[in-house]
C-alpha cells in the first residue's frame, strides 16, 4: 500500500510539473507573437509620427511617445494593455530605466528584440513580471528605438491557477490512490492474512 501511494505521488509530480510548464510556454508563447503582432503594427504608426520628429530634442521626442501611444490604444489591440517608451541613442539610460541597456544594445544595432522584464503596472511605478518589446525606427530626422512594455499579470494570473488546479488535482489523486489501497487492503489482504493465520494454527494445533 505504501509503496502504490509513493509511486502514484511521485508520478502526480512528474506530470503536474510537465503539464504546468507546457501550459506556461503556450501562454507566454501567444502573448509573444501577439506583442510581436502589435511591433509590425506600430512600425508604420511611428515612422508616420516621426517623420518631421527631432531626435536630438526631447521635448519632441515624448510629445511623439504620447502620439504613438494615443493611436495605437485608440485603434484597438489583441495584445491587451502596454506602454510605449519611446527613446534615441543621444539619450542616456537614465532616461527610462524601464528598458535594459542590454536590450537597448540590441535595438541600437538595428534589430528587433525581446526580453522578459519587471514593467510598471501602472503609473504608481509598481513593478510586475512584464515582456518588452523593442524595435528600431529610421526617419529622416534620426534614427529612434520603440519599446512596448506588456503587463503579464493576466497570463501569470491563468499560470498560477493552472498551478493551483494541478496541484489540488494532484492531491486529491494520491488521496484516492490511499483510500483505495486501504480499502484493498482491508477487503482482500487482511482476510487472506487472517486465513493463514488460522490454517497455520490448526497446522501446529495437530
């Protein structure tokens, strides 16, 4: 009995954890391509609003942050709520600490990068697990890079209830595994040992 109950838990654990991770990839996997969705999107959003944009002068440059953020909510997105951070390379990190310098790096470079990060969740400056977006812009008036900050409070919400659901489902499972070796051993094995103990008296009593 003890032994069927370690294996079935051992084996509940093993496939939670599977099944746990293979639900979290998926997740963060659609948020990816639909945030990616939304980079080809604002692509062509923000080359219309920098076109005439100074890159060397930041009041420009975050009155063009506000016009990029203000057409693509307006527009409606799949991707769900995020924040544009809109920064050029004359710019110093200390402009928004929000985006790693190594991500920056990349996007200096001319490429479209990824990273998960800890974003604001919202203007009181509280940090949640959150996925950055970051692209490059040409215009003819500077060269500018695009970061789309995504909240991932929703899919670690559905992450954590997948976790919780597994892990009740779990216990439950080895609970019905013991229940039943009990009642096995109750029903089948101690009759059979009562038996034995019986024959084997009436052996010794001849």
């Amino acid at each position: 009995g003890t032994t069927t109950v370690v294996v079935a838990g051992i084996a509940v654990v093993v496939i939670g954890i599977l099944l746990v991770d293979q639900v979290a990839s998926g997740v963060l996997k659609a948020k990816r391509n639909v945030a990616l969705g939304q980079a080809r999107i604002g692509q062509e959003v923000a080359r219309t609003v920098l076109a005439d944009v100074n890159a060397n002068v930041n009041a420009e440059v975050t009155d063009a942050q506000a016009q990029i953020q203000g057409t693509l909510t307006a527009s409606g997105t799949s991707a769900g709520l995020f924040t544009i951070v809109l920064l050029t390379e004359s710019q110093a990190q200390t402009r928004n600490t929000d985006v790693s310098l190594a991500l920056r790096h990349v996007v200096q470079r001319g490429n479209l990068a990824v990273q998960y990060a800890s974003v604001p969740k919202s203007s009181n400056g509280a940090l949640v697990k959150g996925l950055v977006v970051g692209e490059p812009v040409d215009a003819r008036t500077g060269s500018f890079e695009l970061y789309y900050l995504f909240p991932l409070t929703a899919e670690q919400q559905t992450i954590d209830l997948v976790q919780r659901t597994v892990l009740i489902a779990g216990l439950a499972l080895v609970l019905l595994v013991l229940l039943i070796a009990l009642l096995v051993t109750r029903l089948v094995v101690s009759p059979v040992r009562s038996e034995e103990r019986r024959v084997g008296k009436e052996c010794r009593s001849r």
